[in-house]
C-alpha cells in the first residue's frame, strides 16, 4: 500500500510493506508555508489514522536547502505538536546543521530519533525492533 502527496518542496508518501506502515516525507529544495499548508493536514491525518499504532517517520532531507522565514516557523511548530506522535524518526541528511537541529529535537521528542546520511540505513533501522 502506498500513498502520495506531492507538492513543490514536499512528497509525502505513507508506505506499507508487510507488517511495517511508515511516512516518508521528502523535502527538496527550500520550503515555503504553501508547502506546509499542504503537508500539515496530510500528517496530521497519518498520525490520526495511526493512533492504536507506532507511527514510524522517515525524512529525507539531502536536497533540502532550507526555508522561508514563514516556513520556519511553521516547521517549529508542527514539530512541537508531532514531537510525542511516533515512535522513531529516520533523519536521512548530508549537512553539519542538519544532524546538529536534530540533536536538539532529540531533547523535545518522546519518540526514538536518528540522523543518517545513508538511506538505506536510515530505512534498516526504521524497519528493525530496536
């Protein structure tokens, strides 16, 4: 099962292979509120439906290049409101700045969270038990 939501800087696809259903948000280029009008409802709906179960996040942000000041905004927000929403959180990224803001997210979040810069590692580790 697979499903797709594409916006300019954003595709959110909510993926299921067997037993395991995960979101897997990509981020391309630099992010402006309109994308977050779009991406907002959308997890909000994922993290609805998946409320008996662990919600499992994988973000590939390796050609992300950043944000709008609105957008920033936006994303401390809905990151305060889906920091106890999952379980884990695959980061998959390839700048310092990156990996440093998620260590700080880290302090914030009930869930387990990892930054990558291979994704197939960051996909492994989604996946697993631990």
């Amino acid at each position: 099962m697979s499903i797709e939501i594409d916006t300019r800087g954003v595709n959110i696809t909510i993926k299921a292979d067997g037993k395991h259903e995960y979101v897997e948000i990509r981020m391309q280029g630099k992010l402006h509120h309109r994308d977050y009008q779009v991406m907002i409802p959308v997890m909000e709906h994922a993290i609805e439906a998946a409320r008996d179960k662990e919600l499992d996040i994988l973000v590939d942000m390796r050609q992300f290049e950043g944000w709008s000041f609105e957008a920033a905004l936006d994303d401390m927000k809905f990151g305060l409101k889906l920091r106890n929403a999952f379980k884990k959180m695959a980061i998959v990224g390839d700048k310092k700045w990156e990996e440093l803001s998620i260590e700080l997210f880290k302090h914030f979040s009930k869930g387990e969270i990892r930054f990558f810069s291979d994704y197939n590692e960051a996909l492994e580790w989604l996946r697993s038990d631990s």
